[in-house]
C-alpha cells in the first residue's frame, strides 16, 4: 500500500483536530448552569483546572458594588429648570403654548407676533424651535424692505411681553424645521397681510364685547 495515497491536506487535520478539541470542551449555557446549582455532583461538569480556579476564587469576599452617585444624590436639574420656568412663566401659558401635547399649540409654518419691551412687535413664519428648558427659543423670518430676515426669541425671557398667533397654518408641517422656506420658491415673504387681517379681527371682537356690556342692563 502506497503511503503517498492517504496523505491529507494539512488543512483537512486541523480541522478534525480542532472538532475533537471541542468536543473535550463543556459546554456552558443556561441549562448546565441551573444544572450545576441543582445537582450535587455540579463539579463534573468544570475541567480540573477550571475547578482549581473556582476554589481559589471561593475563598476571596466579594464586596458589594459601590452605589453610583446618582443613587445617593440625585440630579438637581430638573428641579432647578421646573423652578427657573415658575419664576419666568407663572401662569404656564408660554409652556402651554409650546406644548406639543396640546392641540392648540403654536407649530411650526403658523404667523407668530412677538411683542417686546423694546421696538414695534414683529411677525414672522414660526419655522423652527429650539428647546433647551429655560433657554427654550423659537425662529421666525419675515421680510424687511424686500429682503428675508430671521430672528430667534427666547420664549422664556422677561424682554419678551407677548406671543400671539396671528395665522394658523391649514395642513400640518411634515417636518420639525421648515428650512426650505428659506428658498425664493417656499418662502412667505411679508406677513403683514395676515397681521393686518388678524388685527381687524381682534378689533371686531373688542367692539362686539363692549357694546355687549354697554347693553346689558344693570340690577
């Protein structure tokens, strides 16, 4: 018999080398474990040298893990922001405006009037918010002789006296930023239209209460 003839690869030995190597090997999964806490004889199923391991462990005292920080001392922040947003907004109606929870809510592609301290309010497509807590602040762009202008407002700010909504867009945005309304193709423009329609409304409605309470007669 030709000795040359059942020569294999060497490749073809490694494998089958590698195939009884791990059948030597215990298996460790779930089972076994559960096995190895239930049975008396759970030592079979460790390797002697595995089982030397396991008693010199044995024998060191595991301390228990040291609690985090957050455990013992819990985050101040949200406190402090629910304190700071009080004392800026006692009433809740900028929270409740923002809100997305709400249905009423201010959203992004609606008019929004800002009325500050300082200067004649300004309007503007509301096109994106910012939310930070306290520091929460919204962008509108409007249009200044011809030109599109865009500014961002702190909601929360004691410069800032009123925030109205002057025009509600019809359908809903599918998107959190209406950056393309920045393009000459999307963009509003001037919103004085809508300011100036919203105005006549609320003027109409301050004019039908009076004459309501001038008529109503008087016990």
């Amino acid at each position: 018999m030709n000795v040359a003839m059942v020569r294999r690869p060497l490749g073809c030995l490694k494998t089958v080398m590698r195939q009884n190597r791990q059948q030597r090997i215990p298996i460790r999964c779930l089972a076994t474990e559960a096995a190895t806490t239930s049975s008396p004889n759970s030592h079979a199923i460790y390797t002697p040298r595995q089982q030397s391991w396991k008693q010199k462990l044995d024998k060191f005292q595991v301390y228990a893990p040291i609690p985090s920080i957050r455990e013992t001392h819990p985050d101040p922040m949200p406190a402090l922001k629910e304190k700071q947003k009080a004392e800026m907004d006692p009433t809740g109606a900028r929270s409740r405006l923002f809100d997305r929870s709400l249905p009423d809510c201010a959203k992004v592609g609606d008019v929004l009037m800002v009325t500050t301290k300082s200067g004649e309010p300004s309007a503007g497509a509301f096109i994106e918010i910012r939310r930070r807590g306290v520091d929460t602040a919204i962008l509108l762009r409007g249009q200044l002789m011809k030109l599109g202008v865009e500014m961002w407002y702190k909601i929360y700010s004691p410069t800032v006296t009123g925030i109205d909504i002057v025009w509600r867009r019809p359908k809903r945005a599918r998107r959190a930023r209406l950056t393309y309304m920045r393009k000459p193709k999307h963009d509003m423009g001037s919103v004085d239209q809508y300011v100036f329609t919203w105005k006549q409304e609320r003027a109409a409605l301050r004019r039908t209460s009076s004459k309501k309470k001038a008529t109503r007669p008087i016990i």
